[in-house]
C-alpha cells in the first residue's frame, strides 16, 4: 500500500511523532509512506496532480481551504486527516476563528477516515465524522537505563518550546517556593530559556533530540503542566509518554491526554491547581522512595503499550481501512 502524507510547514515535531518515527514499522507492515510538506500559494491547487498511484492521502495537521480540498477530494483515492492538537482552536485563550472552524468541518467532512492522537480529539471529532479511529503517540525505549542517583536532590525535567513555555512559567512561585533548601533541581529543554523566579534552580539545555535523551537519563520526574482551555485539552501527551519510556515517574496535568497516557494513578500523579502542584511536589519530596518506584511502573506499562512497532502495525491496519472506504466510494461513483 502507498501512502502519501502532507506535513504542515512549522510543526515538525508533530510531522517526526505521528510520521517518520512510525515509518521503519509501517514498512515492515507493507506501507511505502511518503512523506512531503504542504506546499505554500498557488502551488497547493496543483497538489491532486502529484499524488500518482498512491493509495491514501493523509493530511497531519493541514486545513485544507475549500478551493483547493475539492481538487483534493477528487484526485485522493483515499483522504485521511490526523489530529494531534485542537487545531481548530487558538491557544492562550484567544477567541476562536470562525473561518477555521468552517475549514476545519469542511476537511472533516471530505475525509474518509480520521485519526486522533487522543481520546477527547476522538470524542470531538466524532461528533461531526463516522470513522474517527485513536492513534496514541508511541515512542522508542532504550533496551537499558543507566543507574540514576536516589534524591535528594529531585530532579525534574521538562521538555518543550517557546509556544508551550507559558505552562512551566505558570507554575514559577510554586517551583520557587517548593525550592528551598536545595531539595530540587529543574533542568528544560527548549528553543528559549523560560521566565522563573530567582529562587528556581533552573538549568536550561536548549533542546535537541541527542540532549532531551541525555536529561531524560538524568532525571527523577517529568512535568507535565497545562492550562484548562479548549487548545491545551487537545494536546495528546506525547513528553509524559517520552518520560514513561525512559522510567521517569510524572507528574501532570489531567487536561490533554495526561491522565489517559498515564492511567493515573498508575504511572504517575495528577495536579489541577498551583495549589495541587506544590502539595504533590511537597509529598513527593518527603517520600522518594516513591519517585522510583513509580518511575518503574511507567516503563513497565510504556514497553507493554507503546512502541513504535505495535503503533505502527495499528496505523497500518487504519491506513488499509481508509483505502478499503475509499475503494467503495470509487465503486459507487
């Protein structure tokens, strides 16, 4: 089966996630993906030109403007769209866009089949699609983890962007205020240092896959903060899946996959409020004993749920359920 897929421009980390850490698995399920960006102006109505013999079309993340999805439509023997964020929502709280709302039910509705990354953008695409079918992130593991001293200090990590480092900054005064007397150490991995207060004992890494590997090697927890709006409700997780691989215990936020990548409380703990993340972080610090102990399970249920191969025979088994919807339409056309 040939696959051709449409990255947008920008979101590379969702383009390597849900795409080309997935390939070596989807080819040895017998799926030849291709992958290309979604090109830019006019060159977008001669896309349904290029697609060939290919028997999906995916769309990762690409609203498609209704001039160019008809072209689309008609040139796709099969047309899939994969969601790994809310993207019809602006995120920070900025009032939603009616125009991408209304490209974002159009693309729906030219689909054949969609992906989601998460349960809650499952429910909501489902509302307007009949074959919305869950594709969690998945992520490698290494076969062995290096002894990690007992704390104290804790060692936390987060991981992140400049678009996602409001969350972590959210949570300075607490961070600041659990600080005190060298009990914890917090490393970030980001394209920008983020904004904490002074009493943090901050270590920043700017970010690249071989230093993410390395601080997850180095820590004790994961973080995992998030706001409660629309746009963070719709993130699917994929760091807290990242730390789990890598023995990390967790500790997150209930919105945006965390207490379903978790299965909370068996991976990992849950806070709502800066109040509810300094108390845990308060217990955590006395009892470390649990740090690792947790950080045990993580693994455990990551090696048992999330590798690349068993996603990527999941993915294959969807792709060839979106080329077999698509043949029927072809059929009754």
């Amino acid at each position: 089966m040939k696959v051709v897929a449409f990255w947008l421009p920008g979101c590379e980390a969702s383009a390597r996630t849900r795409l080309s850490d997935l390939q070596p698995a989807l080819g040895a399920a017998g799926v030849e993906l291709e992958l290309r960006p979604w090109p830019r102006g006019a060159a977008r109505r001669r896309v349904g030109r290029s697609l060939g013999e290919h028997d999906v079309v995916l769309l990762q993340r690409v609203l498609v403007e209704e001039g160019v999805l008809v072209g689309l439509r008609r040139a796709a023997r099969a047309l899939v769209l994969d969601l790994d964020d809310a993207i019809d929502q602006r995120p920070w709280g900025r009032r939603a866009s009616l125009r991408l709302r209304r490209r974002y039910l159009r693309t729906l509705a030219a689909c054949d089949l969609v992906t989601t990354g998460s349960e809650h953008l499952r429910q909501r695409a489902a509302r307007h699609h009949p074959r919305v079918r869950l594709l969690p992130p998945a992520t490698a593991a290494p076969a062995e983890l290096a002894a990690r001293p007992a704390p104290p200090p804790l060692r936390l990590l987060w991981t992140g962007s400049r678009h996602t480092l409001p969350y972590l900054e959210d949570l300075g005064p607490v961070l600041a205020e659990v600080a005190g007397g060298g009990q914890l150490e917090l490393r970030v991995l980001a394209d920008q240092a983020p904004q904490l207060p002074p009493g943090v004992p901050l270590d920043f890494v700017p970010w690249s896959l071989e230093a993410e590997e390395q601080a997850l090697g180095w820590a004790h927890l994961g973080l995992y903060p998030l706001r409660d709006d629309p746009w963070s409700a719709g993130k699917c997780a994929y760091k807290v899946r990242r730390y789990m691989a890598f023995g990390l215990a967790t500790l997150a936020s209930p919105q945006g996959g965390g207490r379903e990548a978790l299965e909370a409380p068996t991976a990992g703990w849950i806070a709502s409020t800066p109040a509810e993340w300094g108390s845990e972080l308060r217990r955590i610090l006395a009892e470390p004993a649990q740090v690792a102990e947790m950080g045990q399970r993580a693994r455990a249920l990551s090696l048992a749920r999330d590798p690349l191969e068993l996603r990527g025979t999941r993915f294959a088994s969807i792709l060839a359920e979106a080329a077999a919807v698509g043949r029927r339409r072809s059929t009754r056309g």
